[in-house]
C-alpha cells in the first residue's frame, strides 16, 4: 500500500515538472539563445589579454577590468548595483610585499631556510616590520580544535608567543573498523572540511595568541602542489584595511616544504612520521620542539580601494523586487611578476576571465526575458577573490542589499572549456535545495548533477560562495571536474589536468583549441536555476546537517 502511494507520487511529480521543464525551456529560450561560446569566448579575450597585466587589484589591470566589465553591465542594460549610482563597491585594501627570513636555533646550531625554495612568509598586520626572535617552536599536530568532534589539539598548553609548527589538511581519522579507510563521522572523512584549510590554521593560531604559525606543506591534503603556494605567496598579497590595521592577526604565517621540515625535525631527534601518527588522535598533545624561530618579515605597504563590480536587474514585481539573486564571479588574477623569465603575465583566462564573462552573458540574457522575472538580479564581479575571498567577505559584512532578503548566490569560477559533458559538477552538493533545482535543470538538458568529484580538495572553502555561505545565503557553486562526451567515462578529468599544468600559473591563457560548448549547457542551467529562484514560490534553504543552516536561521528570525 505504502509502496502504491509513493508510486504514484513519483509519477505526479514526475509529470507535471516533466510538463513545467518543457513550458518552461520554451519561455526561456530566447534568453538562453543568447548565451554562446563566441559571445563567452569574446569578453575572455578581453579580459585575458596581455593589456589587462594579469588583473591584479589595484593595478592598470583593475582600471581596465573595472571599466571594460561596468561598460558591459551598462549597455546590456542593467541599473547601477551600488545604490549610490554607480557600477562600483568600495573595498578598502592593503597590498603588502613581504620579504622574509626565517632561521630555527636547535641546540646552538642555525638552520637558515631558503626564500621562496624552502617556505614563505608574510603578515596581514599593516606593519612596516614583524620581528620574532627567540620563540619556542612547538609541534600542533593539525591545529584543530572541533567541539562537535570532541577534538582539541591545544588540551591546556599555553602557546602564547610561541610559533606553531603544523599539519594542513583535516586530521585524516582512521575507521576503527577498516582502517584502510578514513571515519565518515571524523572531518567529513575524505572530504575537506573548514579545519583543514590554511586560513583556518592562521586564525586558531591568532586566537590562541600565538606569535607564528608554520604549515608544512604536502600536496594531497592541501589541495595544491608547493609551486602554488610559492607563486600565490612571494608576490603582493592583499588583506582588507581594516580599521584596526588586522593587529588581531598572528603577526606572522608560513608555509615551509616538507623537506624542509622534515630536515628541521631530524635536527631535534623527532620524525615526522612518527608524529603524524600521534597526530591523527583525540589524544594528542603538543610536542614542545627543542627548536627556536626568528623570524623578520620586512614589509612594503600600499592602501587603495579596490572595487567590487556590481549591476542589478529590476525586479517586475513590486511586491517581490526587493528579494535578490545574486550572480558572482571574480575578476581579479595574480597579476604580473617582472621576475619572471619568458612570460611574466598571469591572465587567467580560465581562472577567472572566464567566470566573468559568464556573468556578463548571463545579465544579457536575464535581460532578454518578457516579462522580466518578479525578483531582482544583481550581477558582481567581485575583487580579491585570489588573495582570500576579500572582496566577497567585504560584501558580506557590508552588504548593499539586506543579506535576509538576498535569497541566494550562484558562483562562477572557471568554466569547462574541453567541450560538452555527460555531466555538471555540483561542488555544494548536499549543502541546499539550490542542489534539487540545479539536477531538475541538468535532467532537462539530459545530463546529470554530481556530487563533488573531489571532496579532498576543499573547494567549497576556496570560492567567493563560502564568503555569502558564512553569512547565512544559501548558495550554489558548480564546478568544472565533469566527464567530457569526447573522453571515456573513466577517463582523468580534464580538470585535474588543468590543476596540475595550468592552475595559478602564467599558462592559464585562452588556447586555440579550446570547445566552449560545454561551457555554454553550463552557464544555461545556471541562468535556469537563477530564474527558478527569481521566480519560483520558494526561497532556496539550507538542508539539514548544513553548516551553514544555523547562520540562516538566526538571520531570518532575526
Ligand atoms: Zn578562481
């Protein structure tokens, strides 16, 4: 009987959105006829090209991103996003050049570390000088603490003023019952979870009080191989100009090699395999080093505004104009690196001249629509997303629409450019109802969501959707590790290869041979999912077990 009844409702269902899909493709094709690999391909060229420096804020190439993307927004069409009149969102930033040294005492001897081969450092504090000298050296394991996991690295050690030697990544649990695998209950098993990424480690190290923290790299937990960390990290970064110049911040953060800390652990009688081994238990304690850090971090600072870049599509319901959806994608790069031999430009294309050009093809199809849909639309092509999601986190805490009333935020960055693909990858998968609306969409393009192809890497923390997530707004980023139709199924993705070669590097450029179809079914389905929800009779919502549902519910009763 049960079964009948669930039966019969799976046909209804099926029916009627079966209908509502092919009703709906057809009033949404004009629109979605608009989106195509020239028109896509057209503003990546722009915004890759040599004349744009690579993007990097506060540079000729933010001058020409900012006027090339709100010249676009402006003659498809769209309002000004700011409401003060303009294209533009103010974010105050700091670019800090830092030239590091660092040297560990053990037992008299000096063990001085090669800048940028052997570790990077630098300091979001807005100080000329960060001089550490003498400062005990201790071992965290993974530098966690997780109530919800009874974890706690730290137990009752003081490590004020001291510099925190520690493991990226999730502490990788082992099931009690195969311990060939990871616990699903511990971190999300594979998957990263936020106590596995870098920022995290630099902000428990700050609460703590402590003077430095040291993450020894290694590629498969940080997502990323050492080459990465030194491009993203030797060159300008950028913090936001807080008003309390960020002294809250460790006053200084490292990343070291392996080698290179394994060398240094040897020095003191340790191994660092044996303890990543204790590292991996509720039961581990700090392990005091007989090691001491100095530590000098000379520092050249700039303050500018940098800009997010924001149009907005009136609403056609009075009643519903003033609830959002929000488009975003960034625009910022790495920028240019003058010592670079051969080519010194970083255009990236896919990463993120392509997300872009997304968002500007997505605002002219919106626009194309009639009617225009009940709900507003707010298109943002966000700075300094490559230096810590800052110009997302600046939108966050100084939202110019009431972040209640923003119902969701779809996030492009990188697209698929190897051609169609049997799939779309979901890198929220799980998190919302955003999830349902976008595998609707996929079916009615024939194709399948899938769920993260690679939970491991953290992706979901390293995009400007966390910033809206963190705050509350339910969100959807898909990603680009899908199965191509001209690859066997099993087949490497296209998009681990691209992590590999291209990634952060001055060879992420527009290429000949590059398909753009696939990009197109992509961005189509993400304009659909975007119309569902300016449209539709239900705002998206945090799904149960989200870590992000509690924020929602506390913004929403508030
Ligand atoms: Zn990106």
């Amino acid at each position: 009987m049960k079964i009948a009844r669930l039966f019969v409702g799976i046909l209804f269902i099926a029916a009627t959105s079966l209908y509502a899909v092919d009703e709906l493709a057809l009033r949404l094709e004009p629109a979605l006829e608009t989106i195509t690999p020239d028109g896509l391909l057209a503003h990546i060229k722009v915004l890759a090209s040599d004349e744009f420096e690579g993007r990097a804020p506060g540079t000729k190439g933010e001058e020409l991103s900012v006027k090339y993307i709100s010249d676009q927004f402006k003659q498809i069409g769209l309002k000004p996003g700011n409401p003060d009149g303009t294209y533009t969102q103010e974010v105050p930033l700091a670019g800090i050049k830092s030239e590091p040294r660092m040297s560990f005492t053990v037992s008299d001897k000096a063990i001085d570390l090669k800048y940028p081969n052997d570790f990077v450092a630098s300091s979001a504090r807005l100080q000329p000088e960060i001089n550490i000298h003498n400062s005990d050296v201790v071992f965290v394991g993974y530098g966690v603490v997780a109530p919800e996991y009874g974890w706690d690295d730290f137990k009752d050690v003081d490590v004020r003023g001291k510099t925190l030697l520690m493991l990226i990544g999730d502490p990788p649990v082992p099931d009690p019952k195969d311990p060939s695998k990871l616990d699903e209950k511990m971190f999300k098993g594979n998957a990263m979870t936020y106590y596995g990424r870098w920022t995290y480690k630099y902000e428990i190290a700050a609460k703590r009080g402590a003077a430095a923290a040291i993450i020894i790299h290694e590629t498969g937990p940080a997502g990323y191989p050492w080459q990465v960390v030194r491009s993203s990290w030797s060159k300008e970064n950028f913090e936001l100009d807080q008003p309390d110049k960020n002294m809250s911040a460790v006053e200084a953060r490292s990343w070291i090699t392996l080698d290179a800390a394994k060398k240094m652990l040897a020095d003191c009688g340790q191994d660092l395999d044996a303890l990543k081994k204790v590292a991996i238990s509720k039961s581990f304690r700090p392990v005091a080093l007989n090691a001491k850090s100095n530590i000098g971090i000379k520092q050249s600072l700039r303050s500018f505004k940098s800009h997010n870049i924001i149009g907005k599509l009136e609403g056609n319901d009075p009643k519903l104009r003033d609830e959002y959806v929000i488009y975003t994608a960034h625009w910022d790069h790495l920028g240019r690196r003058p010592e670079l031999q051969g080519d010194q430009i970083f255009n990236g294309a896919i990463d993120n001249a392509s997300g872009c050009a997304a968002v500007m093809q997505l605002a002219a199809a919106f626009k194309k629509l009639n009617p225009l849909p009940k709900r507003s639309l707010l298109f943002m092509c966000t700075t300094a997303e490559e230096a810590g999601l800052l110009g997302a986190k600046w939108y966050a805490e100084h939202p110019l629409y009431p972040l209640e009333k923003t119902l969701a935020d779809i996030n492009i960055d990188t697209l698929n450019v190897w051609g169609k693909a049997r799939d779309i990858e979901d890198i929220s998968f799980g998190l919302s109802t955003l999830d349902d609306m976008l595998a609707a969409a996929a079916k009615g393009q024939g194709r399948t969501a899938i769920a993260n192809t690679r939970p491991q890497k953290g992706h979901i923390y390293r995009a400007d959707s966390f910033e809206f997530s963190k705050v509350g707004v339910p969100s959807l980023y898909t990603g680009k590790g899908q199965h191509l139709l001209s690859r066997p199924e099993n087949a490497p993705l296209a998009a681990d290869e691209y992590d590999s070669k291209d990634y952060h590097q001055a060879t992420d450029e527009v290429h000949s041979d590059w398909d753009l179809s696939g990009a197109v079914q992509d961005v189509q389905l993400l304009f659909e999912v975007g119309y569902q929800v300016a449209n539709g009779d239900k705002s998206p919502e945090w799904k149960a077990g989200s870590e992000f549902k509690a924020k929602r519910d506390a913004v929403l009763t508030k």
